[in-house]
C-alpha cells in the first residue's frame, strides 16, 4: 500500500466552475505541474483519488485546482475543508527541500530512545508541532530551539530533548 503524505486543505470555492483554492505546505511555488491525481481521506487510512484538470499558482501556499467532475461552484463547497493528500514519492518530487514538511516520515528520538515516525507537522508561529503515535494514542511533539537538538536528513531522524513528563502527558 502507498504510503501518503499530508499536502494542504481546500480552503475556497473560485470562481463559478468548480475551481478550488488549496493552500499547501510544499515551501514553494508550484503548479503541481506533471501531477494526476490527488486524494482525499474517505474513510480512516482509505484515500480516493481525484483527477486534475489544471493547476495554477496563486501564491507560494496556495493553488487554483480544478479536478475532474467538479464543473460547479456548488460542487465545489463540498469539497471545502478536505484535506488532499500525496503519495509520498510525488509529495517529495513536489516539496521543497527546507520545507518543514519535508520532515514527515522522519523518526524521532527523544536523546537515544526512538519514539516514532512524525505523522503530520503542525506549524506554529514560533515552533513546529510534530504529531506521531505511540502504543496507539497520539502524541504531539512541540520542535523549537529548546527542544530539537539535530536532524540528520540522511537517517531520515529528528533527536529532540524533551522535558521531564511530557511523554507522560499522553501515555
């Protein structure tokens, strides 16, 4: 099975042709050019793809989209709120290397001990929050320069130090 990567949300309906805004996380400019399909979680860990027609640059975090069988604004708005989602491999060709994104699938490591893979990066103003799982609850690791020690981009890990108790918090 693939394994995908969080791409942005569809914020807006544009225009009256069933055009979406979808504002991403690549660290770029882009407009996806090359790219089929994107997906969108139907049910948990289940991705359906949907077709691209065009793509155009709006910003550096935001695309203009028109997919396959989206032709009206109505059609549009029920889309608003997805979250879209790549394949991993398209996900990197796409993002930029100093994108905080591209740190999803790295592994981190509290000093020595591993703690496991960063699912979703969510950015604060003055900190990154990495959400992962361990022994099947969620657990958010805040990255900021008290905490994150190294990231070794060729072992694909993070090593952070965290304060006493916060794995304990969720566990």
């Amino acid at each position: 099975m693939a394994n995908y990567l969080r791409l942005g949300k569809l914020v807006a309906a544009h225009g009256l042709k069933g055009e979406l805004l979808l504002k991403h996380t690549l660290g770029k400019k882009t407009a996806l050019k090359g790219l089929e399909a994107i997906f969108i979680e139907d049910k948990k860990k289940s991705f359906l793809p949907w077709f691209i027609e065009s793509a155009k640059i709006k910003s550096e975090k935001e695309i203009y989209l028109k997919l396959q069988g989206i032709n009206s604004r109505e059609a549009a708005i029920k889309l608003i709120q997805k979250e879209i989602w790549l394949d991993e491999t398209d996900f990197k060709k796409f993002a930029s290397k100093k994108a905080p994104s591209g740190l999803l699938g790295y592994s981190i490591i509290n000093n020595t001990e591993p703690l496991g893979e960063i699912l979703e990066l969510i950015e604060q103003p003055h900190q990154l929050i990495c959400r992962l799982e361990i022994k099947g609850k969620e657990v958010l690791i805040p990255l900021h320069e008290g905490s994150l020690q190294k990231v070794n981009h060729k072992k694909k890990e993070v090593i952070v130090v965290l304060p006493d108790g916060l794995l304990e918090i969720y566990l």
